[in-house]
C-alpha cells in the first residue's frame, strides 16, 4: 500500500479492537448546584453517552497502537474506523484528537489521522527526559518513604509480571504506568504524576518498522519493577539510581 493513503480496512479484522455495548448515561442529577431547572434529563443524558463511547474508543485505539494494528505512517480516516467500530465518525474524530494532543497522530486534513512515524532517536529523548524527572524523584523517596508504602505497592508490580507472562502488550503498557504513577504519587505532587505519564505513555507508542516485542522482553522488564521496590526498601540510593535508568533505555515498551 502506497504511505499516507487512507486505508478503508483499518483495522486487521482477526484483530480488530472491539467496542463494548453502549449504555445509556444516567440522567440529570437532582439538587444541581447552578439551581436549573432540568426537563426530563434527555440532554444530560446524551452527553454522558457520548462521552462514554469516545473513551470506549480511545482505550480500543490505544490498544491498537501499542498493539501495532495501526500502523505507523499510514492514514485512517474516522468514517472507516467508525463503521469498525459499530459507531458514528464524531466520537472516533474525538478520540483520534486526543491522541493528537499526545502525539500518537497527526491530522491530516481531509482524509484523517497519520499515526506518528518515530525514531529510534525520540525513544532515547523520551527516555532521558523521564530520567531527569523521575530519577531524582525516586531518589528522594528512597530516603523518607517507610519500607512498608513499598510493600504495599508489590501487587502493582506483580501485575506487570502477570501481563508479561501473557505476552499482553497492551495490557502490559496499562499496568506498567500504573505502577510508575503509584511511586511518583508518593511524592504527592499531582502534576508530576500527569507530567510523567505523558511522557510515559508517547515513550509506549511504537517505532516505526519495530521488530515485534518479545515476551522475554516484557518478563525482564517487569521484574525490573520488582527489583526497583526491593532496592527503595532497603533504602540503596545507587540501585535505585541504576535501575530507573536502565529501565528507561531498555524498557520493552
């Protein structure tokens, strides 16, 4: 296929994302704070609808990405990904504009959405900028948070393993910044965590013409999770550092 034109088949059908069924949204609450009066609850209602289906669809789109289903350089129109789907265009359009916002996409004007061709090169920015942030960060937690927060923390960790084990890519990027914003949370900073997850979540999208992740890669990756808490444990600063840092520039995904 030609780069950039848009594909009506966006989406392999063996494994296509699916959308789950769609439920109405609850209608407008009582006692609204503004003091209006709401007729019967229709518009509220519509809106709550929509909303849902646009993140129904931005988490199967995510999924798609870090799966490799939408490939790199390649234009997916939103009319196609709609009928997909099962859904109109609008919440499809919504969608693929916040993963512009996060760099996943680019628009392109009247056809639709470029996926993001990156380079080996971006990775290694993304990873030294997440080093600067949370390598300090961590350092300084190692030196106040009691072994117990650590402990509580393991569950996390366990489920990035279990996702590795799998091979579940996606589920695997999930559960992998998951764990990341829970020890960034300890440093009760908000906008850190945000900051960081951003950073994160660009750093899963795939390069282009990657090789396959292997489920080694994943496993190896994630035990690096479990390592990190023994180390932030014991309070060793230097292991600690090692680990962020190794984990960042040979992270799986």
């Amino acid at each position: 296929m030609e780069q950039g034109r848009a594909r009506e088949a966006a989406v392999p059908p063996s494994g296509a994302p699916r959308v789950p069924g769609q439920a109405k949204g609850p209608g407008a609450r009582a006692g609204d704070p503004r003091g209006e009066h709401v007729h019967g609850g229709p518009p509220a209602s519509r809106s709550v609808h929509r909303h849902s289906v646009r993140g129904q669809i931005l988490a199967a789109l995510r999924t798609a990405l870090v799966d490799g289903e939408l490939a790199p350089g390649e234009v997916y129109s939103a009319p196609a990904l709609g009928e997909r789907f099962g859904v109109s265009a609008t919440p499809v359009r919504e969608a693929m504009q916040q993963l512009s916002l996060e760099g996943a996409v680019e628009v392109v004007p009247n056809r639709g959405f470029r996926v993001t061709e990156r380079s080996a090169r971006e990775l290694a920015e993304l990873a030294e900028v997440r080093a600067m942030i949370e390598v300090p960060v961590m350092l300084r937690l190692a030196r106040t948070v009691p072994a117990r927060r650590w402990v509580e923390l393991r569950p996390l960790a366990e489920a990035t393993i279990e996702a590795a084990a799998t091979g579940d890519r996606a589920g695997y990027a999930e559960r992998d910044r998951a764990f990341h914003r829970a020890v960034l949370a300890l440093a009760g900073n908000e906008q850190l965590v945000q900051v960081a997850d951003d950073l994160h979540r660009r750093a899963q999208w795939p390069l282009t013409a990657a090789p396959v992740t292997r489920r080694g890669d994943l496993v190896a990756d994630a035990a690096e999770h479990q390592a990190l808490l023994d180390a932030l444990c014991a309070q060793n600063l230097s292991v600690v550092q090692a680990l962020v840092r190794e984990h960042f520039t040979g992270s799986a995904l």
